[in-house]
C-alpha cells in the first residue's frame, strides 16, 4: 500500500505530468479512489474520468511546461501537503501552487490544488 508521501508525488509527476494518455491513466487507477473528489479555483471534478480530464487539458495548454516539486511533502496522519511549480523546464516557473490530499485506504479520496500569488 502506497504511503501519503507516494500518493502526493504520484499525483504531482506520474498523473499531472504525465503526457502519455496510457502511463496516466495506469497511475491514475493506482493512485486515487473510484470516486475521488479534485477541486481547484476553476471547479470540481468528481472521479477518474474526470480527474483525468482535467490533467490532460492542463497539460494541453502548457506544452514544454512541466511540474515540479516545491519542497518535500509534508504529511499529517491521512492528509498530505505538497508545494509545486509549473514553468518551461530549466526556467523559472509561471505557475506556483500547492496540493493537499486526504487519503483512505491507500488512496486519495479528496485533492485540493491552490494556486499561489506571484
């Protein structure tokens, strides 16, 4: 079984970075409940299908952009916390945020992604 910290980067690099539709969506069954919950300042999504949906048109409008971890992942029993940057790879990033995940069972039930003020 997958630990918090696992979970926080599974989701930031082998979902949300992930470009090829396969790897995702492999990841993705691993990494999230059935009927997870994401939401993030544009909505909620509920679901793989949806959560995978929403990775892709991220990725979609950022090419040659990539995540990164901002930091280690701090965790809290079932909640996970994960600072990131989103930028071209080897420049500054454009974009920086934070992930916090709630976890049952080995996976995540309910993510939560902020984005952070420049």
């Amino acid at each position: 079984m997958a630990t918090v910290a696992e979970l926080m980067e599974a989701n930031l690099l082998r979902v949300f970075n992930e470009r090829d539709d396969e790897r995702r969506a492999k990841a993705i069954a691993v990494t999230y409940a059935a009927d997870v919950v994401f939401a993030d300042p544009e909505g909620v999504a509920t679901g793989r299908d949806a959560l995978n949906a929403k990775a892709k048109g991220l990725l979609a409008q950022s090419p040659g952009f990539v995540f990164a971890p901002a930091g280690p992942v701090l965790v809290n029993h079932d909640l996970g916390h994960l600072a990131w940057e989103l930028g071209p790879e080897g420049a500054p990033p454009v974009v920086r945020g934070i992930d916090v995940a709630l976890v049952e069972d080995g996976v995540i039930v309910k993510l939560y992604t902020m984005l952070l003020p420049d």
